[in-house]
C-alpha cells in the first residue's frame, strides 16, 4: 500500500490522486458486490466506497474483518461527491486492519447516562462529543485572541494557594509540608489584582475547584475559568467588557463552527441575538420582578438557579443583575455608595434556561474597608497581608470577572448538562474515569 498518506481533512487538496488514509472505524455495511466503510481520523470523516471487483486480491475479506473502532489504514482514489461527509469520497482499492477492535462497549444503540460516564474515555470519539469539544476549542482559542487584541497580559496564578477568595467551605485542602493547609484555588482573582497592577489589563485562564456538593446541572467540582482583571476601570466598564467579550465568543463560533453546531442540532437563531450591550437590572428590582411571578423569595437572598431561569425568560440575549446584597457575595467587592446595603457587582445570566456564566465585580480599593471585611467574615489578615499591600502601596480603582468556560460551552452547545462540555467531568459522585 504504497501511496501518499493524507489526513480526511485534506482531502480536497488531492482530488483523484491515489491516497492512503489511516482512522477508525465507524460504520460498515456490504450489499454483496460493492461495500461501505465511514472511518475517521480526528480531523473529519470519510466514506470509502469497496467495488469489490476493483480491489487487490484479499482485500474484500479484510473488509469483512473490520469491527466497530478497529484501527484501518485505506488506499484508493478520492472524488469529490457533494454528497459525502465533508464533501468527498474514497474509491477504495486495499485495506489494512492495523488494530481490531472486539466488541466495543458503546454501539449504535441507546445506552443509559450512568453507563456512558462509565465509558467516557471510549465517548469522546462520538460525533456529539466531538463536536462538543471542537465548540470548546473555538472558545478557548477566542478567550485568548480576544484579550490579546484588546493588550491583555495573560498571567497565571497559583492552583495551590494559602488564601481563598469565596466560602471556606468550598475548598479542597491538603496539607502542605510544613506550612499547613494549603487550598486548591477557587479563583485565581486575588493574584491577578496583583498583576493589573504590573501591567494594567491582564487575565488568568485555567481550572479552578469548588468542594461544593451541589449536584445540578451547572455544577462541577473541577472547571475552567477566564478572568480578566482591569486597572482603573468600573463597575460599568466591567459589564462593558463582559458583553462585549460573550458577544464575540458567540460570533466566533456561529462563523465558525457550523458544522458542529449543526451535528448539535442547535437552533442558532437565538444565539445570533447575543449582540451587545445587554439589559441591565438591579437585584432589588430583580427581587421584585420575582415576588410579582408569584416567589417568595425576600430581599438579601441570593438567587437561585430557578430564579436565574424566571428573570432570563424576558430577555433574548444575556442579562446581567448588578447590586446584590454585601452579606450574600465575597469580602473584595467594593461597597455601593448609593446604598451601602449592596455592593456593586454583577452576574451575566445567559437566555434559554442556562443561568449565569459571569460573576464580576469592582473591587473593595479602600484599605481599611476592606480590612474590616476580611475580619468580619472570620478571615486571618495576616493571610491577606499581601493582598491588603495592594491597597497600601498605590492603591487602584479596578474590576474584574470570572466567565466560567463549561457552563458558557453549555450554551453555546444547547447541551443540557454542563458535565458534557468537558473531557472528563469532576463530580461529588464521579473520579472515574
């Protein structure tokens, strides 16, 4: 089989040109005289067509050999045929069986959640699972080159850390040779409020933890978040950049990726409504519009996810509800002066059910203020000594936010559960594989 090996992808650079392609395999079928095979190779898929009175001799039984995921390698000519997968077909004369595959565990037929989990190393090759992965990576690709454009700083921040940025009950902690506790990070905010001071607009990109034992669909143990920090901005420069931010993550994946949103059967249309700027509501005013749907939900609560889904439904992009309560958020957010109750932050709720995929908020600059919440909440300055260093040496108006990539990959997708918009989901009830 001495031919020009060549990914799917690049088909159409070698229209009838004899070609090897190596993959696996997906599908056989044989009507007698002429076979199908459709394969794929990571970057596309391909259907070979068998005539079997144009193949070398052995090659018709090889064929007969092939099961579901065996590893193949094809020789034969290709032809573009609208028709195909990818838009070109393999006039195959030889074929290889490199690996076999015996009896695979995910067939064509249904299979329960449980069981799929169980096999998500063998999942991920679905073409679901592939698409959603490939949504993700636009994402992820998208994350950087819009802060890159925009003079962003990308600084990584610690995943082990001697401070916490939200509920000490959240945390997973592990002891730390002879220094203590140490935590793995729930947010990477407090270090990148340092480097904004370097370097004026800078963001962290990377997993972070939560020992929340939450067992919904928006909820992870182990996820991925963006988070931009920005010197002398605002709260109101804050929400600006975060919907301009979703605005182009979405743009980006509806220019390109439409063939996987497309495999996804996602309904795009609502998607092409996320253009900025997004309505904005106080949280006293979001409290109020849920008492009058008939919530008894009072003031200082936070919200829930039911709450979040009944204020999104009258708006067809994101939302954000700013002002929440000093008692229901974190210690660094800076106090409202228009009403001290509150503090002037905000989450972006996404439409369609999905909830919010921003947290952000302008930070508590004031030194004494913000050490008198860290002691409020039973926090140890001493920890923060550092942290506090920031408002004691040129002390800075700033905001930042955290966009959480699996929930934001959730709806991008129309995937109803958040523990598929990562390879291998991390849950209170799953290490496994």
């Amino acid at each position: 089989m001495a031919t020009t090996f060549v990914r799917i992808s690049d088909l159409k650079s070698h229209v009838g040109e004899t070609v090897s392609v190596r993959g696996w395999v997906m599908t056989t079928r044989s009507s007698g005289k002429i076979a199908f095979l459709t394969m794929r190779d990571g970057t596309g898929y391909l259907q070979a067509v068998f005539p079997k009175n144009e193949l070398v001799d052995g090659a018709w039984d090889r064929f007969a050999t092939m099961t579901q995921e065996a590893n193949v390698l094809v020789a034969g000519t290709v032809r573009a045929d609208a028709r195909a997968p990818g838009g070109f077909e393999l006039t195959a004369t030889d074929v290889t069986v490199v690996a076999p595959s015996v009896e695979y565990p995910i067939t064509p037929k249904d299979h329960g959640t449980a069981f799929l989990f169980e096999h998500r190393h063998l999942w991920l090759r679905s073409r679901k699972q592939v698409a959603i992965a490939r949504v993700r990576n636009e994402i992820e690709h998208g994350i950087s080159d819009f802060f890159y454009d925009r003079g962003f700083i990308r600084t990584d921040s610690p995943i082990l850390t001697g401070s916490i940025g939200e509920e000490a009950g959240e945390l997973f902690a592990t002891e730390y040779f002879d220094l203590g506790q140490a935590y793995l990070a729930q947010t990477g905010q407090l270090y990148i409020e340092a480097t904004a001071a370097a370097h004026g607009k800078v963001y962290c990109f990377g997993p972070t933890f939560r020992a929340e034992k939450s067992k919904t669909r928006r909820h992870l143990t182990e996820f991925w978040m963006c988070e931009p920090e920005v010197a002398f901005a605002d709260s109101n420069e804050n929400m600006r950049l975060q919907e301009a931010f979703v605005s182009y993550l979405v743009a980006r994946v509806l220019e390109r990726r439409q063939d996987e949103l497309k495999e996804l059967e996602r309904d795009t249309a609502p998607l092409e409504k996320v253009i900025a700027p997004f309505a904005r509501i106080t949280y006293t005013d979001a409290i109020a519009n849920l008492q009058g749907q008939g919530s008894d939900i009072q003031w200082g609560t936070d919200l829930g996810a039911d709450d979040e889904t009944a204020l999104a439904k009258a708006y067809d992009k994101p939302l954000f509800v700013m002002n929440y309560p000093k008692q229901v958020k974190a210690f660094y957010m800076k106090e409202n002066p228009d009403d001290t109750r509150t503090v002037l932050n905000n989450d972006c709720l996404a439409p369609e059910g999905y909830g919010e995929i921003i947290g952000g908020s302008q930070r508590e600059d004031d030194y004494d203020r913000l050490l008198a919440r860290i002691e409020a909440q039973g926090l140890n300055p001493e920890t923060y000594k550092w942290y506090l260093d920031l408002r004691k040496y040129g002390g800075f108006v700033h905001s930042g936010f955290g966009l959480g990539l699996e929930r934001t990959v959730a709806w991008i997708c129309g995937i109803p559960h958040i523990r598929e918009a990562i390879a291998f989901p991390r849950q209170i009830h799953r290490l496994y594989p």
